[in-house]
C-alpha cells in the first residue's frame, strides 16, 4: 500500500515538472520570437522612408538609399585626407620618418585649445563609465556604447573571485559542519524503539508539493553549480565537447525547472505557514539544543523551530531566487534593483557602508545585478538545503518515512512532536488515538 502510494507521488512529480518544463519552453520561445521578429520588423520599418514623402530640396518623392557602387562616389569626408596634406614618411627603407612637429604649450601664442564647453576627453570619458544616449531603435539598451561594469562582473566570477570562494566556503563549510556532527553525536536513534504502530504525518498532497520542490532544486543546484564552476574544474576533465553538451543541456534544464519549482514553493508556504509561526515552544525548544544535545526530547507541535527556520529559510531565498531568477529568463524586462537601491538609501543604510547606492543603472547593470544575486542566494540555499537533508535521511532514525510513506512510527512521533501526537489525538477521538499498525517495518 505504501509503496503504491510512493510511486503515484514520484510518477505525479516527474509529470509535473515535464509539463512545466514544457510550458516554460514555449514561453521563452515565444519571447524570443516577440522580440526578434517583431523588433526587427519594427527597425526596418523605421529606415525606409514612406512612399508618399516630399524631398525639401525638390519636388517629387524622397529617392531611396542606393547601394554602394552603384554610380555614386563612396563619401570621403572621413576616409580620404586633405589635397593639401604633407605625408610623413620615410623617404628610404631603414631612414626613420622626421619627427612630428610639436605646438606650442598650452597659453603661448598658437597653442590648440579646446573649443565650445566640453573637450572631447570629457565625452570619451563618460561613454566609457556607461552614459546611455538616445537611439531610435527598439533595442533601447544598445544606447551604451560602452559598459565598463562588465569588467567587474567578470571578475566576480572568474576562478577564485568572490562567487566561486563564497561557495566554497558556505557549502564545504556545512558539509565540514555535518560530518563533525555526525562523528560526535552519531545518528539520533528512536530511543523508546519502533512501536510498530504508524501515525501519519503528512498527506499525499503535502509530499507531492515537496518532492516537487525536491527535485526540482537538487536539479537547479547541479546545474547551476556547472554553470559557475564548470569551466574551471570540469571541462579539464571531460573535455571541452563533452562540456559544451552537458551544459547545453543544463542551461536548458535550469531556465524550465524553474517553472514547477516556483509553482511547488508557493504550494510549501500554503500548506504549511500556519504550522510554522514561532511560538514560545519554539524557544525553549531551542534552549534545550532541540534534543541534538543530550538525551532529552523538548516539546514540539507539528514543526520543530529547527523545521520552522528551514522552512522561512526555503521560503525567503526561494522567493528571492526566483524574482532574479525572472529577471534572467526574460533580460532587460524586469529591472528590480534601481528600485531596491532607492529603497535601501531612504531607509538609510548608507550608514552601514559609508555611501548610498546608485540608483542610475543601465539595463546591462541590471542584468548583472540580477545574475550575481541569484548565485549568491542560489549557494545559501543549497548549504541549508545540505543540513534538511543530512537530518531527514542519515542524521535521524524514522524521519525519512515522514516523506517517504507520509506515515511514521508513533514513537518516533511521541519522542520529537510529542505536542502535534496529543492534538491528533484528541481530534480523532480515543477510539483512533492509538493510531493503526505497521504493514511493514517503518523505515
């Protein structure tokens, strides 16, 4: 019986997240096809003037661009030099050519000054910092001729910048952290033994809606993880065609799983935000080192603060992650953090750092933003996602059925939620208090 139910879980979460990755690939297709096509059309509708238009310098209509070549002398304002031009070169092979002649010094008599209010040092300057200019075309970004942020955001990812560091000192930093567990305290048994009677713990619905959420994550995590580590410690190794497909294939992966991801964690917070509000339970839960330390069992209700901070940890990040994760999927449409830096800088926090943040970014800047945020929440998810499942596969005895079957040993259940055992009871009356026996040893 549990295992029937196990497998219509897993089966209705594969299909899910083949149906969702299906659907965001028509989406981004579609957007895609939107911005190519019809922004092309729009462009080229703008070059050509109107068949009706009047030439200002004559009568008749406005004739049409003609190709080069095609009987008109190419301009040479810009290409040919002056009829009056000396040239400067060497009048022999291996005679060096004559010295440029130099002006005089800026003030004397002759001197080059700069003409009108801005030299063109100035302008080349602040197209270099990212000045935006106006263009007439439907791709509005490409008004920055040059952005030199790109620089930084390079170098932000590059081998050994501060990406690839912070995640490897996050992840390797719990994964440290729970073997050192693990060694100490062990695997925390159920300490009464199996009753070999079940409570069920979570219905079908709950534990669809989580191995969505499961798997889908440990599918962006992987890919993502390529995506920012790959080039520099796997392609080495594999080669660089092997690579090139492997993330192909990732990218892909990671851009539609988002989709059923999103759509399981909203179902996660439904399901479960009343059951995860902090209480003064909680507090003394964690005073008593949650029973990870020691031998006894604090009080809990259907969620531990352990399981509480795991879940607003999932909820938060995961939202977050999701709203850089849109503004990647669909560049340049959904700018967020011009808006958040305002926010930020009335709020004051400049204090903290010493300087407010810009508020003026250029679309790229956005883009930038977007992708750097979305990893470094990205690696902060997947370390606390490492401790949920250290503790509900090898850190705990029983804990895994929780998930696996949605029914659990009610020992195991007495000895950590023994508050949510008392509340199930008296809802079910003394009749169905005692819960039903086991078809199988519980897992």
């Amino acid at each position: 019986m549990h295992r029937s139910r196990r497998g219509l879980a897993v089966a209705f979460c594969a299909l899910t997240l083949a149906l969702f990755a299906f659907a965001g690939t028509l989406l981004q297709v579609g957007f895609v096809l939107d911005e190519v096509v019809f922004g092309q059309a729009h462009a080229q509708s703008s070059v050509r003037p109107p068949d009706d238009a009047v030439n200002p310098e004559g009568s008749g209509p406005v004739p049409a661009p003609s190709p080069a070549g095609a009987g008109e002398a190419e301009p040479s304002s810009s290409v040919r030099p002056p009829a009056d031009a000396a040239a400067n070169i060497p009048t022999a092979p291996g005679i060096p050519r004559a010295p440029d002649e130099v002006g005089p010094s800026p003030g004397q008599p002759g001197a080059l000054e700069t003409q009108g209010f801005e030299s063109d040092t100035n302008i080349w300057g602040a197209i270099r910092q990212g000045e935006q200019g106006t263009v007439s075309i439907p791709d509005k970004k490409l008004g920055v001729l040059v952005d030199s942020s790109g620089t930084g955001w390079l170098e932000w990812r590059e081998k050994g910048g501060p990406l690839q560091e912070f995640g490897a000192w996050v992840i390797g930093g719990m994964i440290v952290l729970l073997a050192l567990f693990f060694l100490i305290r062990g695997r925390i048994r159920i300490e009464g033994g199996r009753s070999g009677v079940l409570i069920e713990r979570f219905s079908g619905i709950e534990r669809f809606a989580h191995w969505t959420l499961a798997t889908s994550f440990i599918l962006l995590a992987l890919s993502g993880l390529n995506l920012l580590y790959g080039k520099d410690w796997v392609m080495p190794y594999v080669g660089k065609a092997a690579f090139a497909d492997v993330t192909l294939w990732g990218k892909w992966l990671h851009n539609n799983i988002a989709w059923p991801f999103m759509l399981a964690l909203v179902l996660i917070f439904i399901f479960w935000i009343w059951h995860n509000i902090p209480t003064w339970t909680d507090v003394k839960w964690i005073a008593k080192g949650g029973g990870f330390i020691g031998r006894s069992h604090p009080h809990a209700r259907k969620f531990n603060a352990g399981q509480k901070v795991v879940f607003w940890a999932t909820i938060l990040l995961g939202a977050s992650v999701s709203l850089s994760g849109l503004a990647l999927l669909f560049p340049y449409e959904i700018p967020m953090f011009a808006k958040t830096f305002g926010i930020l800088n009335e709020l004051r926090v400049d204090a903290v750092w010493g300087s407010t943040l810009s508020t003026e970014l250029t679309r790229q800047q956005e883009q930038q933003y977007a992708q750097i945020w979305h990893s470094y929440v990205g690696l902060t998810m997947i370390a606390v996602i490492l401790a949920h499942i250290y503790i509900g596969t090898l850190g705990m005895e029983g804990a895994f059925a929780a998930m696996g079957s949605g029914w659990v040993d009610r020992q195991w259940a007495e000895e950590h939620h023994d508050l949510w055992v008392e509340e199930k009871d008296r809802k079910a009356g003394p009749d169905r208090a005692a819960g039903r026996p086991a078809a199988h040893p519980a897992e």
